[in-house]
C-alpha cells in the first residue's frame, strides 16, 4: 500500500519569502541612478519682472518678448557659478540617493522662462531641470509642472502689514510677511518677506525605473524686507534675488514590464518554495 503524502502549506510564511525575493530585485539596478528618498539643495536665486524689454542679471539674460517674460536664474550659494547648486549631506544616504551625490556645485539647474514653464493648467513637456556632477548619477530630472501659487492677490497692493499673505495672479510664488523680531517694531521696517513654490516632474536616464519627483522652495528674505518692497525692486531693477534651500523628494515608479518580472520572479520563488517542501515530507 502506498503512503499517501499530505502537503500542508503555511500561506504567510511562504508569502513572506516569495515577497523578499520580489523585493531584492531592485538592488540590482546599481548605484548610477536614483529612484527614491530625498535630497537638500541651496543656492541663489533670481527672478526678473514680467516685461517685454530684456533683463540682465548677475547669472543671465531674460530676453525681450513682444508678448512678455519673465524667467528665473540659479547659481551657487557662493554666487560664482552659473547654473550650479549645492547639495546637502545631512541625511543622506536615504531611500536609493547615496551620500557620494552631495558637495558643492553638486548639481546643474535649468534656467526658467515664460513661455514653456506655464504655472498650472495641465502642465507642460518634460523639460530638463537638474542633472548631477557626483557619484555617477545618471539620473536626470525632467520638470513638467509648476504649481500655483496659493494666496490671494487681495493683500499684494495693501500697505505692508505683519502676517499678510499674497500670490500675484498668474504666479508661482506664495508670498507671506512674517512678524519683525521685536515687538512694536513697524513691519516696513522690521518684516521679513518669505517665499516658498513647489515644482514636480518626473526621472529620465533610469534604465529599469522612473520616478516622480518633488521640490519644495523656500527663500527668506533679510528682516526690513517686506514683500511690497520686493515688489518695488522688480519694477525699479527689473529682478531681485535671494539666496533659496529646497528638499527634493522622488518617488519610485515601477515600469509595467518590470512589476511584470517582479511577480514572475515571486511566483517561481514560491514555486520553488513549495517543492522544497513537498520533498522533505
């Protein structure tokens, strides 16, 4: 008489290993390319005022358009480089960023003009923002929408007032006048002009991700600069700048063939798994 063999199957554990194996898979894309975590950047910046005339600035031209521009201009935080930023090491490494990608003039940044760079609306095409200097990055960030900014414009043309918040029609920038350090003082005098943006795109140069990605801006004025200020300066110099710190978070997207491989692979674990099993009975 044949014994009969029964096979009993604890479904979680096994789950649970077919799930690492999935999960080892992305290991094997190596170090030249970035997919998830975050980054700190800092640097300067420049913006120009809307007009048809061209604007110089320290780290570039705005051209004349018949229709109106306006642009913005980075450089590095010691203002010497055009087009560079600073990446910060704090925290790093996180998700797949290594630490090997920060330093100074660590990244390249694009230059941002209207037209294409639309705010809002359905956005734009993948255009490049940011590549990197370190590590062998390969990665490169593609901007494709720039979000508007959140305030009212009720407030941009009123006297300079503590705690005012504003974001001219069409912008970017989310404009806020933070209280002077000491109490009493005059906010013409002792109000600090914050600005903050958000932009977002995805990766390209990823052979087997892309991911999605988002840069939270923020730029802090000196205390005595209120954002009616700022606004003045754009009309007498045309541009004003400030330096600017940002945290750039990307998130992984798996391409539809890889999730495809990424099951296969699970369920041959599995496979395998439950074999090993059948034969030790």
């Amino acid at each position: 008489m044949k014994k009969r063999y029964t096979l009993q199957l604890n479904t979680s554990k096994l789950l649970g290993k077919a799930v690492l194996l999935v999960g080892l898979i992305p290991g094997s894309l190596g170090a030249s390319t970035i997919s998830h975590g975050h980054f700190d950047i800092a640097g300067t910046l420049f913006v120009t005022d809307f007009r048809t005339t061209a604007v110089v600035t320290p780290a570039g031209t705005c051209p004349a358009s018949a229709g109106g521009m306006a642009c913005i201009f980075w450089q590095d935080p010691t203002g010497n480089n055009i087009g560079k930023i600073d990446i910060s090491n704090s925290g790093l490494p996180n998700g797949d960023i290594p630490a090997a990608i920060s330093g100074n003039d660590a990244a390249n940044i694009s230059s941002l003009s209207t037209p294409p760079e639309n705010v809002g609306g359905a956005g734009f095409t993948n255009s490049l923002f940011m590549t990197f200097n370190n590590a062998g990055i390969t990665t490169q960030l593609m901007l494709n929408f720039i979000d508007p900014g959140i305030y009212s414009a009720a407030a941009c043309a009123a006297a300079p007032v503590s705690g005012q918040q504003c974001t001219l029609p069409g912008s970017l920038f989310n404009l806020a006048n933070t209280p002077p350090p000491s109490p009493g003082t005059p906010c013409g005098a002792g109000c600090q002009a914050t600005a903050t943006w958000v932009f977002e795109g995805v990766t390209a140069g990823n052979p087997s991700f892309q991911s999605e990605w988002t840069g939270n801006f923020t730029s802090q004025f000196p205390f005595g600069s209120n954002y009616q200020s700022i606004f003045a300066q754009l009309q007498s110099q045309g541009f004003v700048s400030n330096t600017f710190s940002a945290t750039i978070t990307l998130t992984a997207v798996p391409e539809p063939g890889t999730i495809v491989v990424m099951i296969g692979a699970g369920l041959v674990g599995l496979s395998l798994l439950l074999r090993r099993r059948h034969t030790a009975k």
